[in-house]
C-alpha cells in the first residue's frame, strides 16, 4: 500500500531541504552538488564530534586521490656533532623508510527515510538537526568499523556478504598486513591463532600487550605516546578474572566496573574503541592512525522519492586509511582465550 507525505510531514521536509540548501550554498539541495571544501571541512569535522575515536586520530582533507602522505614521522636520532675540520656535516635522512604513499576510493553513504518516519518525527521543530546528527553519527561508526575490518575497496560492495563493510576501503589492519607481516602476530604454537591463558602463547593480557609493543620499531618505541588498542573479549576475560578474585566485595566490584581498576596494560594506556575486533590487540600512537577524504571530491543530493514512499540521501566522496608510519604500528590478532 502507497503511503504519502502528511502535509505537515511534506512541510518539514521543504524545510530540511531548505536548512540544506542554505548550509550547503546552493539553490537545491535536490540536484547533485558539489560541496565547497571549506564546508566539507565543516561537514567532516561535525562527522568526527560524533566519535570520540575519531577525534583523537588524524582526519584530514588532501586535495589529490594519490600523493604522498601527510604526516611522515621519524625513524631515529638527528643530534650529533661533526669535526668540520676534517668532514662536512651531513644532514640526517629522519623520514621514515616505509611506504609514504596514499590511495583514496570513492565512497558512498546513502541514507533513506520512510514518509511514516518523517511524519512520526515532524512533531519535532529541529526535525532537519536531528536527521543530520543521526546521519553523521552513523557515517562516523561507519568509517571507524571500515578502519578496523576493510580487507579491500571492492568495484560493487556487498554489504550481505560483508556486513562489517570489509569490501569498502583497506583498513589500517589490513595494510598492515600487508605492507609489515613481520609486525602482525596471528598464530602461536598452535596454528591460525595465537593463545591466551594457563600453558598458552601469553599467560595474561599484560604480557600479550609487552610482547606486541616489542614488534614496533624500537628507534620508535619509547616515545611516550604508544597506546593500546585491545578487543572486547580480550579486556572481558580480564575483567572475569578481577570479579573472580574479589567475589563478595561489592566496592571492588564497582571499582571493576568504573573501569578504575586497571588502566594499563603491558605498561601502556589502554583504550577499547567501537567496532575493534574482539580477539586483537593494536600498539600504536593515536596520531600515527589517519583517514583522508578528497576535500573537493564531496557530493550531495537529497530527493523525495514516491516510487518507495521515501526520501533519499545520497552522499559521497574519496575516502581512504593511512598509517603514517609503518614502524610504529604492531597487530596481533586471532587471539583466543584458554581456560585454566
């Protein structure tokens, strides 16, 4: 059965095309546009504050498809001193030796609203901010899940055989698995994983974390702003131990729960971040982790569509994942607990 617009349903969303129409600069926000790069800075930015991941990695405009990346850090010491007497100082090479090159894929984030849905949520006067704000809540969760599980920028995606958006981009996982298998750990003395527990590869998260900074670079290594990024299931198994050895003390448990009770691991701040597989750990800087976007490469267009009794959203740009430095990054994965 067709379902239409209510009329007051058709007025807020002339009015959301209106709010976007003005904040985009353009007469109608039903033709395909082109977003100016400063608003699509703007647009970023409002994308980010959705996430607090995001917000502490780089997430930047560039203004080619390919080129060299962004942030290059360095790989060692550049003080010394030199006899000028006898030898001619030589400026130091401190760029780091990895790949320093960047690819970006266009990407899509299209968004249908059902007529009944904008007649259920029109009784809400900041209808269009609200749509907005949901909208870039998701293309943030969306670009974070991509970061952490997308194997390859596939020409068709499939979102039912890859529901994490594997087949979207090449996220910072696969690169390094990619371009340094030496610092990806994914199988122990047993094969195809790595063990965690009682006569495992790791008797405890605190080891497996140490052992994973050791395969970042160590001219690298010690400068003070490595983290770990480590899985859920990895930090619950932790966690069960901590409930186990303070059964019947109800304040310990809390202090478990506030996640007060242990802030490191292996020696490193210790952060769990949405959509990061549950079995893996990551030791690296937050400022070593980017994403680029294309700042001219941004497009818009949002239309009524009564074919499907909905609106329609189509948003995109050119999108990909860096690591910055390539010794500054560790991975192990495919980590499975073992019982006592």
């Amino acid at each position: 059965m067709a379902y239409s617009l209510s009329a007051y349903g058709a007025q807020m969303f002339a009015e959301m095309q209106a709010a976007m129409a003005e904040t985009y600069g353009v007469t109608l926000a039903s033709k395909t546009f082109s977003v100016e790069p400063s608003i699509a800075q703007e647009l970023n930015e409002a994308i980010t504050a959705q996430a607090d991941f995001l917000e502490r990695i780089n997430v930047i405009g560039v203004d080619e498809i390919k080129g060299q990346k962004v942030f290059l850090g360095t790989t060692g010491p550049v003080t010394g001193r030199t006899n000028t007497k006898t030898t001619d100082r030589l400026a130091k090479d401190a760029s780091d030796l990895s790949d320093d090159t960047y690819e970006l894929f266009s990407t899509e984030s299209d968004v249908s609203l059902a007529y009944a849905k904008i007649d259920a949520w029109a009784k809400f006067p900041d209808f269009h901010v609200r749509y907005s704000a949901a909208v870039q809540k998701q293309i943030a969760l969306d670009r974070i899940m991509i970061g952490f599980h997308g194997i390859q920028a596939a020409a068709q995606t499939d979102i039912t055989l890859y529901p994490l958006l594997q087949d979207v981009n090449k996220g910072w996982l696969q690169i390094a698995r990619e371009q340094i298998p030496q610092q990806v750990l994914k199988e122990g003395k047993v094969a195809g994983k790595v063990t965690m527990g009682p006569d495992g590869d790791y008797e405890n998260l605190d080891s497996l974390v140490h052992d994973t900074k050791q395969m970042v670079d160590e001219r690298v290594r010690d400068g003070g702003d490595l983290i770990a990024i480590i899985g859920s299931d990895l930090l619950a198994a932790d966690k069960a131990k901590l409930y186990a050895n303070q059964a019947g003390k109800p304040t310990e448990k809390e202090r478990i729960e506030s996640q007060q009770v242990i802030a490191t691991y292996g020696g490193l701040p210790a952060f769990s971040v949405p959509h990061f597989p549950a079995n893996a750990v990551v030791v690296t800087s937050f400022d070593n982790l980017s994403i680029y976007y294309q700042a001219s490469s941004w497009r818009k267009q949002t239309i009524d569509n009564p074919k499907r009794s909905r609106v329609e959203d189509f948003n995109s740009r050119n999108e990909g994942y860096v690591i910055e430095q390539l010794e500054k990054f560790a991975l192990t994965e495919n980590v499975e607990v073992v019982a006592a």
